[in-house]
C-alpha cells in the first residue's frame, strides 16, 4: 500500500471510528487484557484510580511521539490528525506540562491554508484533521489561537453541505460534513466532531450552520415524526425512519445494520456512539433540552445503557461475535463528551445514568494495559492503534472527573 493511500486511510478512520474502515481484526475468542489498576478502581476512591489511570496512560502516549508530533504507523512519518488527537488528549490530562507540547500546537497552526482548513493538501480528509486541530488548540488555552480556530470554524460552514456545495433541503447530505470534498457523502462522525469544534471556535449560534446541521442530524435519528426523509430500497426492502429515538451514521446507512419490522419493512439500527454524538451534536446547535429528539435520545440512552460493548453493535452480524466491541473507545468518548455538555446545559439524564462518570472511569480504567496504554481487541477502525484508543480513553476519563 502506498504511504499516501495508507495515510489518508488512517486519518480518517482514527477519528470516525465509526465510519468508512472495511478493516474487522479480532482474534478467535479475544477479550480485553487484565488490568492491574482494576482492583483499585473496584474500591471506593474511582476518582484516585482514574487520576492515576490518566498518569500512566499520559506517559504512554507521551512515549509514542517522535521530536514532539505523532504518527499512526512510525515508517510513515508524523500527521496532523494524529498529533492533534495525542496533543488534546494531554493538554485536557492533569499535571501535564504544557511546554513540550507547544511545537506540536505551532505545527497544527503553520498547516492552516489559505482556505482556512489544517490539513495536508496531499493527504485529504480535510473536515477531520481540521477538527481534530480546532480542538486541540482550544485545549491549549492560549488565546493566540483564537483568530486559527475562527478561519477554520469559517471553513467548516463553508464546505457544509448546503446550497453553496450544491445540495438543496431534500438531499439526505444536506446540512452535514462529509471528508472535504464537495460530492463525498456525509455522515454522523464528521459532522458531529465539525458542530464540536464551530463550537469550540466560537462560531456564533445565529450562524446558519446549525440549522442546517439540526436537519442533518435530525435525518440520521431514528424518530419518525422529526426524520422527513421518504422510505428507500436498500437490499430489496423499503427503509423507514424506526421510532427508538437512537441514532445511525447517515440516513443512508447504519453500522449497526437493519431491523426487519415484520412487514416488509426495515429499519436502520440505532447504536450506542452514534445516539451520544447526536444527543451531543444537537446541545451544541442550541437545540431546547425539552424538544421531543432530545427527549428520544435520552430515552434510548436509557433503555440501552451499557459499558462492556458499543451498544447497537451486537446486531452487525456480518463481522461475527465480537461484533460488539467495535468502536468500543469511539464510544466511550462520545457518551463521556455528549453527557458532561449535557450535565453542563442541565439536562435531566435518564436514571440509568445517574452516576455514569464513575461508572465509565471504572470501564476504561479496568481495560488499560500494564504498559498504560489502551487498545481495543477489536482493531476495526484502527482502535488496535495505542495512539488512537490511548487518546480516546485519556479524554473519556477526563470527562469522567469533570475536566474539560
């Protein structure tokens, strides 16, 4: 494989977690290696066992970095998407000193073009890599780079799938982000990591991109009377909107796969990292916590609470029993990042989830290896990648303990 085609690859799916990858990698029978921090974590003092958890899981990724940036594979070289996600990843973890960090951030700021976007012109997926940079420089807290984030949250609207890139309201596309380029299809991942960065950059909330997201997202839910996209044929069978109030990566596809309704009908299945995206995604569009998708939301998050696996994923028959953990650290980064904004706008979560920062600190805490790293044993999706699921972990766990 080339190192531009393995490149533009790994970025992409080391953020989407959930999106394009073909790659399934999980051994006969694999389960998640033991954890010596475990015992610590099943005591009383979660708080102490998920602060040393980030210590040693820092240290780990900390070590992967060669002269102050990361890579997904050594032979290829540093990458912004990586070293955007390591650097967020540490800059959010306590204790960290920030100084070893500032070459990486002024690396991510000297890649910005003139279109506004961070990315490598070579590498493509433009939306992730200039996200995942957005995010990392607010993690920083240096004002300095409030005017970088602002040029790429002004790229972000620009290239949303709208009129402007040739879309109108009726297309599935409309109002979401797809990887940059102009015909590709969008989806839930990119367009919920594009609504956190205009965010973090402080796009203003009466700008029309989160209007028209709200219709993007409002099409991958799995509520009937907010999703007005018409039944299509997929597979021989007439899809419809389902009424569980989940979410699926885009209206044309699900992960998770369908669900047959008995009448010739399907649905998409609805699934774990993307209902805590969406939920995420639409707090930060300003939607009103009392608007009935919120509500749905919740109540499928409620109804499908659940840590050992990415819940929804047990359905993906195709890619056999260990289907379930696919996307497991994706997932632990949405629920953490989605239920800390929601706790921040007052939400009033579901029972279940009373209590979920101690109970996710315990799950992540529990799969770290004793070298502090985290990998899923489930590679789809690259979380076989330490840098990938160490970062995912390592915020999750922040969030655990209201560090943001």
């Amino acid at each position: 494989m080339s190192k531009i085609r393995y490149v533009v690859l790994l970025v992409a799916v080391f953020l989407v977690a959930c999106g394009r990858s073909d790659e399934a990698g999980a051994g006969p029978g694999a389960q998640p290696p033991p954890n010596a921090s475990e015992l610590s974590a099943s005591g009383g003092a979660w708080q102490e066992a998920a602060r040393s958890a980030i210590e040693r899981g820092a240290t780990h990724l900390s070590g992967l970095a060669k002269d102050g940036k990361w890579a997904f594979k050594a032979e290829y070289g540093p990458d912004l998407g990586s070293t955007a996600l390591a650097t967020r990843a540490l800059l959010l973890s306590p204790g960290t000193d920030p100084a070893p960090l500032a070459p990486a951030l002024e690396w991510l700021a000297a890649n910005q073009q003139p279109d506004g976007g961070i990315y490598d012109p070579k590498m493509g997926v433009m939306t992730y890599v200039t996200a995942a940079s957005v995010l990392a420089l607010k993690a920083s807290g240096n004002a300095k780079y409030a005017p970088v984030m602002r040029r790429c949250a002004v790229y972000l609207a620009k290239i949303q799938a709208d009129e402007g890139e040739g879309f109108d309201e009726s297309s599935e596309n409309y109002g979401g982000i797809g990887y940059g380029s102009k015909r590709q299809f969008t989806n839930m991942s990119t367009t919920q990591f594009a609504v956190e960065a205009v965010d973090a950059a402080g796009l203003e909330k009466d700008h029309a991109f989160y209007n028209k997201a709200l219709r993007f997202l409002s099409r991958s839910q799995n509520r009937s009377e907010s999703n007005d996209l018409p039944a299509r044929e997929v597979g021989g069978a007439s899809v419809v909107p389902g009424n569980d109030g989940g979410a699926f990566y885009r209206p044309g596809e699900s992960k998770a796969g369908v669900r047959e309704l008995g009448d010739g009908r399907t649905v998409f299945r609805s699934y774990g990292s993307m209902t805590y995206s969406l939920l995420k995604s639409y707090l930060l569009c300003d939607m009103d916590a009392r608007d009935e998708r919120v509500k749905a939301a919740l109540a499928w998050m409620g109804k499908n609470f659940e840590l050992e696996w990415n819940p929804g994923m047990e359905h993906d028959t195709g890619n056999g029993p260990e289907a379930r953990y696919q996307g497991l650290y994706y997932y632990y980064l949405s629920l953490g990042r989605c239920l800390a904004v929601a706790e921040a706008q007052k939400v009033q979560l579901p029972d279940a989830l009373k209590g979920w920062r101690e109970q996710l600190a315990r799950a992540i805490v529990k799969r770290q290896r004793e070298d502090g790293a985290w990998v899923n044993h489930v590679t789809r999706w690259y979380e076989g990648n330490p840098t990938i699921s160490t970062s995912y972990a390592l915020i999750a766990l922040q969030e655990c303990l209201g560090q943001d």
